[in-house]
C-alpha cells in the first residue's frame, strides 16, 4: 500500500507534500488537546505493533499478498488523532530507513494511510461503537480504512497521467477487497482478543494495562523475530497493479536506506537478516511514538 518514488508525476507528490504538511501540524495540536495520560505507553506499544505486523504478508490470491495496515486499529485504541500521529512516525520511519514507501512520496502515502485511512477506520466506530453493532462497526472499520486509502492511491497514479485500462482496475479492486474484508477480520480479532484476555485495559489505570501492553509487545516481537518465517513473499496489491502496469521499473529511491528491504545485511543467514531488522524497527518505532507521546503531553501541560 505505500507508494515507492517514482510512480507519481512531480506536480501531483509535490502537492500532496505541501498540502499534508499543515494537515500533519493540525493532527498534532488536535491529538494535543485530547491527549489523555493514561494512553502515553499506549503509542509506543501499539505503533510497534502495527509496524511488525506490516511485516507479515499473507495470501490474498491470484500471485498476490497484504498485509494489516493498521490505521483502524489504531484509531480504536489511541483516538483519530494519536493514531494519525503515530503512523506519521512510523510511515516517515519506514521511508527513511527500510526503504518502504518513497521519501518524495511520503505526503502521498501521510495522506492515504494516517489521514484518510485512519478517518474512514474510525467513523464506523466512533457512531457504532459503543452498541450492539460494535463487532461490526470494528469489522467494517478495518475494510474502509483499506478501501479508501487504496481509493486514493489508485486516483493518485490516475493523476499522474497514468493509463490504467477498466479490466485491470477491476482486477486491482477486487484483490483490494479481499485485502480490505481480511484487514476487518484481523482487527477486530486483535481488538477482541487483548479485550478478551484483559477486558478494558485501554480505560484501566496504568498498573491494570500491564498485562495488555505486555501481551501487545510480545506479539509485536513475535511477529518480527518469528513471523517473517512464514510470511508471504509475493507483491501486494499495489505492487502487483504495478508489475501489470508496467510501471514498477519506475521505481527509483530518493535515497538510500540503511535496513532497506527489511534487511540487516551484516547479519549472516537470511532470517537473522529479516528478524533483526524488524526487532530494531520496533525499537525505534517504539522509541519515536513514546518521545512524540511525552512531546505532546508536556506542551499540553505548558
């Protein structure tokens, strides 16, 4: 779902950049103002959460894999705005440093994911949560957030003068779909399963959070030391629509990274490779959400 550099023409990736610059300013002030205390170790857990299981590719058919996306999730447990700020971090930290989605492109994919995505999460929640359709209203949570930001994605590469003929937009949608309907069944298993093993645990008081926090950590380093064994190696949707396109040779990194491709390449064998460099992600997701939670709490405070 990330769109690497070079896919987008320059006037549409330069707009974008400037127009979410002040959008990511405004979600900083707004998750100032709703900052509550009682989810600072909230961010960094669950930013490195979402981050290992963005790892974790599994088959959607026809040669193709997603992954979670997360931005849903997120908005349940953390709010619209924490959630908006903590996939900023980790959309920022992924271009930098693994490589995955472009530098220059970063405004595009800050819009799709951490803007749009986590609003079309949230608002099934946020008017059908609290009822006897809350089950539902995660579920669906979950499939407009992939939906929509794929929506934008798809309209962006449209913008930037690419042809895409009916058929393989119809194809590219459906396998979206299925990526959407799983991204619901995974988040609303997530979201019941710390519920179920610690009921409550985002409205406890800090010592009642720990066994959820704990069980959220594990799983993330589960996912990066362990995960990365089975997880899928074929293209997501957004990749394969580019393979068909043709435009996939466009992709051109703006720089370097130092864990590009998921890879620590001064370890030796290939799992050690991957699992290493998924555990110092976590490391830093965690570090960056925890740092930008106690920023935002201490200027709320002044």
């Amino acid at each position: 779902m990330h769109i690497p550099d070079g896919f987008l023409s320059t006037p549409v990736w330069v707009a974008l950049d400037v127009a979410v610059a002040p959008a990511a300013g405004y979600i900083v002030r707004r998750a100032q103002r709703e900052f509550e205390e009682r989810k600072l170790p909230l961010l960094g857990v669950m930013g490195a959460f979402v981050f290992a299981a963005q790892m974790i590719n599994f088959p959607v058919g026809g040669a193709t894999s997603g992954h979670l996306v997360g931005s849903a999730l997120l908005s349940f447990t953390l709010g619209p705005a924490a959630a908006g700020v903590v996939m900023i971090a980790i959309l920022a930290i992924q271009a930098l440093v693994f490589q995955d989605g472009g530098i220059l492109a970063l405004g595009a994919n800050v819009f799709n994911l951490a803007i749009a995505g986590v609003i079309a999460g949230y608002l099934p929640f946020h008017f059908w949560g609290a009822g006897r359709a809350r089950k539902a209203a995660i579920f669906m949570g979950g499939v407009f957030s992939v939906l929509v930001a794929a929506l934008m994605a798809v309209s962006e590469l449209l913008l930037s003068g690419i042809a895409m003929p009916g058929a393989v937009l119809g194809v590219s949608f459906g396998l979206f779909t299925v990526s959407a309907l799983l991204e619901g069944a995974i988040t609303l298993a997530v979201f019941q399963a710390v519920e179920t093993l610690n009921p409550n645990f985002i409205k406890q008081p800090k010592a009642g959070r720990r066994i959820g926090l704990g069980l959220i950590a594990l799983a993330a380093v589960a996912l990066a030391g362990v995960g990365v064994l089975f997880a899928s190696t074929n293209p997501d949707a957004l990749q394969r629509l580019a393979d068909t396109l043709g435009i996939a040779s466009k992709s051109k990194p703006f720089l370097d990274a130092p864990l590009a491709e998921y890879q620590a390449g001064f370890l030796q064998s290939a799992w050690l490779r991957k699992a290493g460099a998924g555990l110092m992600g976590i490391a830093l997701i965690y570090g960056a959400c925890a740092l930008l939670g106690r920023m935002v709490g201490r200027q709320r405070s002044a």
